[in-house]
C-alpha cells in the first residue's frame, strides 16, 4: 500500500473540502458566465469578485493540508501504526479522488514533451492517458456541477493552477495553452535523472 493510498481522515476531509469548493467556484463561474450573456454586469462583477475570494480561500485550504501532511508520522513509525489502528477513514477513503501533486510530474513530462507547452485539450488527453493506473474509480465519475466532465479532468485544472502558483508553470502564456517556467524545466529534469 502507498503512502497516499494510506491516509487519514483529516487528509480524506481536506480532499473533500478542497472538491466541494471546486465545485462552488464552477457555479459561481456559470452563474457570471450567464450574467455576462444577460448583459447583467453588476450581477457578472459580483460572481467575479466572488470566485476570486473563493479561490483564495481553496489556496488557504490547500495550504493547510500541506501543513498537516508535514505534521504527519513518517512511514513505517511506530505513530503510524497507531494512527492507523485509531483511524478508520470508512466512507471518505473510498471516495477521495487522486492528489492534485499527482498530477505535477506527467504533466511537465508531457509538456517535456511537447517542447516546453501545449494546448489544454492536448496535455489533458495525454494526462488521462500516462495516468490511467494512477487514476481512481472516482477519478472517473461526473461532476456535480458539469456531468460531462469526469472528475480527474478538474483535479488536473486544478494542478495546473497550483503549479502556476509554484512558479512551475508560466500564468501568461496565451489562453488554453500550458507552459513550462524554467523552474518547470529544471524539476522535470531532476525527475528524468
């Protein structure tokens, strides 16, 4: 059994908060998207200004769960064994989706790839492709907020996003395209080594 595949309810909660509030700025996302069509931009401002605050709050959120995972016992330690034995993750373990850090090397492997950037849909086909023994059964179910998009397809948007804040990712490079920072380039090659 893996490191990620043994967790605790606090990092099994933390994934779900963290996908509950993903969920939350995709509705705010359409509901502004339809405001912006309707030509209601007060109400199109408001659902900006409103995912904005959310996503900062999923960053905070995200953050924290890095923080406790540093709080966690090392594998194999005798803490862990009794944390184990204390902790029953129960329904939360089987529905925890795959970490977004997960997503981090295939994706700059395939940028690699790709001579250093790609278009969304490109990188997004490969990422199910080089994952597919990685990817969970959930990984693979709607979500609520959009039916036609499985689950791993968000988490992996979401990656991004994080990899972008790491500064592994460039955040201007043209709309729909993914590309790599020179700090991107050099953690891939250490992966390669």
């Amino acid at each position: 059994m893996t490191i990620e595949e043994k967790t605790t309810n606090v990092l099994a909660a933390f994934e779900i908060l963290l996908e509950e509030l993903e969920t939350e700025i995709e509705f705010i996302n359409m509901n502004g998207s339809k405001a912006f069509a309707n030509r209601d931009y007060d109400r199109a401002r408001t659902a900006i200004a409103r995912a904005d605050q959310t996503t900062v709050f999923r960053e905070q959120i995200a953050a924290l769960r890095t923080e406790w995972e540093k709080l966690s016992p090392p594998p194999g330690s005798e803490e862990e064994a009794e944390q184990d034995e204390r902790h029953n993750p129960g329904r939360l373990h089987r529905g925890l989706r795959t970490r977004e850090s997960a997503y981090f090397k295939p994706i700059l492997q395939i940028l690699n790839q790709l001579g250093g950037k790609a278009k969304t849909d490109e990188v997004l086909t490969r990422v199910q492709k080089v994952m597919k023994g990685t990817l969970r059964e959930v990984d693979y179910e709607p979500l609520a907020s959009d039916p036609e998009i499985p689950r791993w397809w968000n988490t992996a948007q979401w990656a991004r996003h994080s990899m972008v804040q790491a500064g592994l990712l460039k955040n201007d490079s043209p709309r729909g395209t993914w590309e790599m920072t020179e700090a991107g380039l050099r953690l891939i090659s250490e992966f390669e080594s």
